[in-house]
C-alpha cells in the first residue's frame, strides 16, 4: 500500500467531524461511500437496513437479539447502535459485532457518539447515561426534563429536551455546564459545515432557528425566521472531488425537496459525500441519485428515517 493512500487513510478517520479534511489530489485515491445505515420507522416497527455500494439492500440485526433497533451514532469509521435493552458497537465495513452493552438502568431512544464516550438519552426515565468508550462504565445524570436529541461537538453534548431548552454537557466532566431556554418549543438541532450549532424552534405556523455559543451553549444571534420544514446541512466547504453536494437541503412546507425537480418526501436524509438523497414517500424509502438524476424505490413500509450513518472509506481509480 502507497504512502498516499496511508495518508487518505489516516485523514478519513476525521471525516466525519473535522468537515475541512484535505486529500492529495495528485494520488489516484479518493474518499467514497461503502455503505448506507439507515433505521427505517413506519407505525409500528423500526427497521435497520444497509445499502453497499452496489445498491443491495438488507435488514441488519444482531445475533439472538428479538429486539427492533431504536439509534444509532457513527463517527470516526465507528458504529454504535442500540436496541431498547443493549447497546452494540458494530464494525461498519464487515457488519460484525464488536462489543455488547447490556443496559438495564436505561432506554437509549437517542444515542450520540463522542471521543471518549456514548451518549445515551432516555426520555421516560429523564435521564441521560455517559458510557465510557476507555473503560466501559455508564454514568448516569438525572434531568428535570425529558432529553429528546443529541449533538457532539468539541467534548461538549448539546442536547434538547420537552421544556424549551438547550443543555450542555461535558463529556470528560460528564455533568451538565450550562441551560438555556427559548421561548417557543425545540423542534430539532443541526451543525453545519462552518461548525456552527442551530437550533430550530416555533411550531410549522411560525419557525424560527437560532445561531449558537458552543462554549457557553447560549445564542450568539437574534432568532431568524425558517421558512423551511426541514434542513440538512453539508459537512463540506466546498467540492474536491466532483461528487460531494456543499449547499444545505432543504425541505419546504408541502414536502418537496428543494433540489432540482424537488420530489415530494415524508422525511429524507442526505449522504453529502455522493451527492445522493434518501427519502420516503408513500411508505417506501427511495434513493435519488443527483449524479445522473434517476430515481429508485429500495423498500415498502418506510414512512420516517430517525436515523443514518455513512460508512466512508478509499478507491482507486
């Protein structure tokens, strides 16, 4: 194996969370998708699925486990995924269980990966667990309100709750540094590729988003109007290699996205990396493939995607 492509190697262990990564582009290597994770939900059951590169879909489930996934978290080539009762780091490359976490003190209906640690949200209980990625001891951290979604950035958890707010945690401290409260309820938070954290409020009559502090976890910005139902928002600043999408995704009001024909979609999530678009429409879960416009239904019985991860790696030419 080449120098050069050690190197790429070494790099796409940050993709994930540094969005500036720079490639050689003298090498013949570049960075591609090798597969898809995706937790499909229609009204009853959620399924984790896998798209390879070659498009071939199948469930994944671990051994022996009666349970349907409820979250998964990846960065850093790492996969973690959790079912009402245990969590599981799974190699994304082979599909192999490398450690089991049996969790009776806690339901992990969100889970977001750190470095040095997982962590785990239980919105019926109100409490949230930090999971030692070095030693593999929880810590549990009891809240007056019901933890909802996760973000990671710079050993700090910003998580959102039912009562308006906006927590900070410390992941080497684990306990909470900071509490805000908005004025209108939090619907969802996003980062985007300039590492600023959003954090999206109001209801679908009136939205609103929201530029935050990540060290003291406050607004550093008045609250602007969002005229969209939904955002997705690149990692990349700008296109190395022809492939990668760097404008944000949006989806407006009567559910169509706002690129190129703007399909209808109930819900959908974006791999930035091959420009492609994973949505769900008429309880199916379809791909749009922007590289050359077609348009391909994968699997029935997918109404919502609270959940993906997208396992990079190298190719050559």
């Amino acid at each position: 194996m080449g120098l050069h492509r050690l190197l790429i190697i070494f790099l796409l262990a940050g993709l994930s969370s540094v969005s500036s990564c720079v490639f050689d582009d003298d090498t013949a290597w570049h960075p591609v998708t090798r597969s898809a994770w995706l937790i499909v939900q229609d009204d009853t059951t959620h399924r984790l699925v896998r798209l390879d590169s070659t498009g071939i879909v199948d469930d994944w489930r671990p051994a022996h486990a009666d349970l349907p996934v409820l979250a998964l978290s990846g960065r850093d080539q790492q996969l973690w995924v959790a079912t009402a009762t245990t969590l599981y780091q799974v190699d994304p490359g082979t599909d192999d269980v490398l450690q089991t976490v049996p969790l009776p003190e806690i339901t992990p209906h969100e889970i977001c990966l750190g470095t040095t640690a997982l962590l785990i949200c239980d919105t019926i209980r109100r409490r949230v667990g930090f999971y030692s990625l070095r030693d593999q001891h929880l810590n549990i951290l009891e809240l007056d309100a019901k933890p909802r979604q996760a973000l990671y950035r710079s050993l700090k958890f910003y998580v959102s709750t039912d009562s308006q707010e906006l927590r900070t945690l410390s992941e080497p401290a684990q306990v909470q540094l900071s509490r805000y409260r908005f004025d209108r309820p939090v619907r969802y938070l996003a980062q985007d590729a300039r590492l600023s954290l959003w954090v999206f409020t109001g209801s679908l009559a009136a939205r609103y988003r929201t530029r935050i502090d990540l060290n003291a976890g406050i607004p550093i910005s008045a609250a602007e109007a969002d005229p969209y139902e939904q955002i997705r928002y690149s990692p990349y600043r700008a296109s190395r290699f022809g492939r990668e999408w760097t404008a944000p995704v949006f989806m407006q009001d009567n559910g169509k996205i706002q690129v190129g024909d703007r399909p209808q979609a109930a819900d959908y999530v974006v791999d930035f990396l091959e420009n492609e678009i994973f949505y769900t429409w008429q309880d199916t879960l379809r791909v749009w493939k922007q590289a050359d416009g077609t348009r391909e239904a994968l699997i029935p019985g997918a109404r919502l995607l609270p959940g993906s991860f997208f396992f990079t790696g190298v190719a050559g030419k």
